[in-house]
C-alpha cells in the first residue's frame, strides 16, 4: 500500500474536501491500485530514452494578439452558484 | 541589545503585454467582472495553453536589465493550490529552472547610501484573479479577469537592512521596466506587488534569525509602515523571551496593523510538477543579443550623462532621468530649441517648483515638449524677462492644452519694455520720489543701487529689461 490512512486525510485537507471514514476507505483503495496501475510503465526499459519527454518539440509560441473573450454568460453557463457577473465560493477569509 | 532588520522580498511585476500569458484574452486593467475570460484562462478541461511571445521577450529584457545571467534551458512548473482565486487548482509557474539568476540592482537610498542587492532568481508565471468577499452574507464573489496575466516575479537576496533601502530598490525597479515599457509599475493597481521576507538578529551575528513573510503590500507608504510596525514586533517579542514563529503576516494598511493569519493557512504544500502542456523553452544566444542590441538608456546612464553634458546638478539630473516622462520631455525639448542652459533653467526652476506646489506627478505632466520648446525660444529672446516668463511658465505648464503663448503675452501686457527713454524716464521718477534715498547713496552706501531698481522694475510693471535698468539706474546716479 503506497497511500495510507494519513496520505489520504492530508491530501484531503490540501485539496480543501472532506471525507467521510467510509469515503477514506473507498478513496484510498481506488487511488492504490491507480498507482499501482501508473507503476506498470517502470517495466518498459527506458534506459535509451532521453530524458525529455517532449522529444524535438521546443519553443511553441504565440504572438501577442488579442482576440475576443467569451461572453460571461457562457463563462458562467456551468457554475452551480452564480450571479449575474461571478462565480460565488463560500467566503475565503474571515 | 542592538537589532538589525533582515529583509528579502519577492516582487510581482505585470508584464505589458497587450493579450494574456498562455491565452489570447485581454490584459487590460478593470473591465467588468469575468468579461476577459476563455476556456484556457477559466482552466476549462481539454484546453491548451501557448505561452505568449511577447511574454518570454519582456521577461529576458527584465533579467537583463537586472543584470542576471539567463538561463537556457527553460521550463514551466505546476503549483497545486486549492483556492478560488484560480480555477485551475495551479499555477503555471517555474520553479525549478527558472529563466535568470544571480542578477544585481544597484540602489541608492534617500539618505545617499549606495549598495548592491542580489537578485536570486526570476521565474515567469502567470496572474490569478480577484476574489471580492461580501461584508454581509458569507460569500465570496470571484473575477476571472486578471487569471493569466503574464508576470515575472523577482526574488532578492536577504540584502536588505532598512526600509529605505527596500523603498530605494522598488523605486529603482520601477524606473528601469518604465523605460524599457514592459510594465507601468504601477502598485494601486497592483501591477506592481511586493511581499516582504523580515527577520531581527543581533548586530554583528551571522545567522538569520526566524522569519515572517508580509502578503498584501500594495503601495510604498504602506511598506514602509508595514516593515517597521514587523521589526519592531519581532524585537519586542525576543526581547520579552518570547520564539519568533515562521508564519505569513497580512498587512491591514488602514489600521496600520499586521496580524498572522491562521496557522491552517500556512500549510504549504504546492506539490509542484512539471508542466506537462509545455514543451521546453530553449533560450538562444541570437535572441539574448537581439534584446541586449535594443535596450534603451537607463536612467543611471542617463543621470550621468544630464550632468556631464547639460550640466544639471547630480541631484537633479537623478531626479529628471527617473522618470521616464520628465527625461523625454527634457530631451527632446533640448532637441528643438538647441538651448539646454535654457531649458535646464526653466525645468528644474518652475517644473520641479511647480511639481511639488501643486503635488504633480510626472507622468501626469501635459505639458509637450513643442510647447515648452516654443516657450523656450520665447524666454530666451529679449521678449520677455524672467518674471513674466514665470507667470506664462505656470499658466502654459497648468493647462497646456491649446495654450496660446503669444496670445497670452500680449493679453497679460508682458512683453518686455525695453526702450530707453521709457525706462529712463520711469528711473529719474523713482530718483526723484527718494530724496532719502538718494542721500544713503550719496553717502556712500551703493547697496541702495538694488532698491532703485527694484522700484523701476515695479514702476514699469515687472516688464522692464532688468539689465537695462540696471545700466540706466547706475548712469543716472552718477550724474548726481
């Protein structure tokens, strides 16, 4: 078991959601084996790769243009809490 | 016992760009809430960010210009945080190879110390937006706008010691990305955003001290405020045997307070990883001459050569090469009228004075310089004498727009009366309504000279060419 008990209840708290026991159990056990899975491509031997994962790709740039933004409304088409003009989050500060 | 003030600080520049870092929205400041937003910059799924040219461009010239070596090889990092001010859950950044180290700014501070700071390193990332917290109902309203406006954010070493060096080193840095155009600095509306590295440690010792970090600094005054209100609250908290605790601090400017936020806030863990979305970022030789090749004057260069060339003071060629403004404004005046000792003469005598009478900022000056030109050729014929020049200066210098020089010299009766007989006869009035004085003069006392002539100089309401009053005054006494 590469994610423990303790993993879990900090990566929790860093990504800000709580979990239930129940819901630290079903989330440790599904994020093992999704590492474990990851782990599979230590069997390809990648001695004679180069480090680079991008290859002879470098230098992709674009030029400095503006184009047209969406409009709010599409921005906030998909918010579950909104107004008019934002998005609305539970207040941050106190 | 005796403290020192250790301070580094991370400054956050915007650069000018006209579109976004990775995206094609606009930069520009204000606009109404989530309006400059698109898949990329909202962190929408599946989208694909490109870094911005112009970007890569404005952040070498900036090394450059803090004379740091730039790196090669670059890359982008992801840090992971969980706040609403970026929808993307991270933060394009660099991290591990950031794009210049090892720079240096030399700085000099208001009470004319001279000294180096360290420039560690300075990476590329981009902006996050703004959250506005409601007062009343537990919310927080977010805005998009600023996601993914390209910054670089440059790291000092601990070189600091004073608040004064640290105002000198923004003021500096200020100066130097004006001139270049990659930033308009501006800290009110946080184009230009500093926290503050701070630790106490006792004369002489050679370890830091715990440190704090200040977030939320956004104009120079409140540094300033905020540095001093932390050492001394780091002092007296040693001082009463108490532990310095590394926390981050939020200024309140308004009550002039710092206060730490809480300890859950301070947990940093940004599991930073390489940015997988983007390919390496090789910077060549060719393209750190080409910008080496098109860096224009600093202001320092530029100082140096007012004081060598125009003869203004140290002082004040500082003052005029430090903003970008008041220097073009200076040079291309000299330009048209081939005249610096006149224009020297009317820019640190009125545009300074009336700088500071009126609390003009430079970059608010109107005035251009065809026009300060046109009044320079003016001033500096016989067709007005220096007082009445001051009385045009301030009214073409406070509203310039369409100002008519000629027109107001002849409405205001201020062309210069320079004609013998006029003046001649306005100087044996004044002699004979002094008796008195006269006498004084007679008995030797030839310091009365400059009372006549002032009376003259009233008497033909300020007009009169001063040296030909001086000259008229001086025959007709000794005719006595």
């Amino acid at each position: 078991m590469i994610i423990s008990d303790e993993l879990i209840k900090y990566l929790a708290e860093l990504s800000k959601i709580e979990l239930t026991d129940d819901e630290q159990t079903v989330m440790k056990e599904e994020l093992n084996k999704l590492v474990e899975y990851m782990h599979l491509i230590d069997e390809v031997d990648t001695s004679s790769v180069d480090e680079e994962a991008f290859g002879e790709l470098k230098n992709v740039f674009r030029e400095d243009t503006v184009k047209p933004s969406l409009d709010r409304s599409d921005v906030l088409s998909a918010a579950v809490t909104k107004n008019e003009e934002a998005f609305i989050v539970p207040k941050t500060v106190e | 016992m005796n403290y020192e003030t250790v301070i580094g600080l991370e400054v956050h520049v915007e650069l000018a760009t006209e579109s976004k870092i990775f995206c094609s929205c606009t930069t520009k400041f204000g606009g109404a809430p989530n309006t400059h937003c698109c898949p990329i910059c909202t962190g929408m799924p599946g989208t694909l960010p490109t870094l911005n040219r112009k970007v890569l461009d404005y952040a070498v010239t900036a090394g450059l210009a803090l004379n740091c070596e730039i790196q090669k090889n670059n890359r982008f990092d992801r840090k992971n945080y969980f706040y609403p001010d970026l929808p993307k859950a991270y933060q394009i950044s660099q991290l591990y190879m950031p794009f210049a180290r090892n720079g240096k700014v030399e700085i000099t501070t208001r009470s004319g110390v001279t000294k180096n700071i360290g420039i560690h390193e300075i990476h590329m990332e981009e902006d996050a937006g703004k959250l506005i917290h409601s007062e009343t109902d537990g919310i927080t309203l977010t805005d998009y706008n600023r996601c993914g406006v390209p910054l670089i954010e440059i790291v000092s070493e601990p070189d600091f010691r004073s608040a004064d060096e640290v105002i000198a080193y923004l003021e500096k840095i200020k100066s130097i990305f004006e001139y270049l155009g990659i930033s308009d600095c501006k800290m009110q509306e946080g184009s230009m955003r500093c926290d503050v590295n701070l630790s106490v440690r006792e004369v002489g010792s050679e370890t830091l001290g715990t440190r704090t970090e200040m977030k939320n600094l956004n104009s120079f005054r409140g540094i300033e405020r905020a540095i001093k209100f932390e050492a001394e609250r780091q002092i007296r908290a040693i001082e009463a045997g108490e532990k310095i605790v590394q926390e981050t601090r939020r200024w309140d400017d308004l009550k002039g307070v710092g206060y730490a936020m809480r300890t859950k806030e301070n947990a940093q863990d940004y599991r930073y990883f390489p940015e997988p979305d983007i390919p390496p970022i090789i910077i060549s030789d060719d393209t750190v001459n080409r910008i080496i090749t098109a860096m224009p004057e600093f202001a320092d260069t530029k100082a140096k050569r007012y004081n060598e060339q125009f003869g203004l003071s140290k002082g004040d060629a500082e003052l005029v090469a430090g903003s970008k403004h008041l220097a073009e404004l200076f040079e291309k005046t000299v330009e048209l009228t081939g005249n610096p000792k006149e224009v020297r003469y009317w820019l640190v005598g009125q545009i300074f004075y009336l700088m500071n009478e009126k609390g003009i900022a430079p970059e608010d000056i109107k005035l251009s310089p065809e026009m300060f030109a046109e009044f320079v050729n003016i001033a500096s014929s016989d067709r007005i004498n220096k007082q009445a020049g001051k009385i045009v200066f301030e009214a073409m210098f406070m509203s310039p727009e369409r100002f008519d020089i000629e027109g107001f010299i002849k409405e205001n009766g201020l062309e210069q009366v320079d004609d013998t007989e006029t003046i001649r006869s306005a100087v044996r009035e004044v002699i004979n309504n002094n008796p008195k004085t006269v006498q004084q003069y007679l008995s030797g006392q030839t310091k009365v000279v400059g009372f006549f002539v002032g009376q003259v100089m009233k008497a033909t309401g300020g007009k009169a060419k001063p040296d030909t009053v001086n000259k008229l005054v001086n025959e007709e006494l000794n005719k006595l």
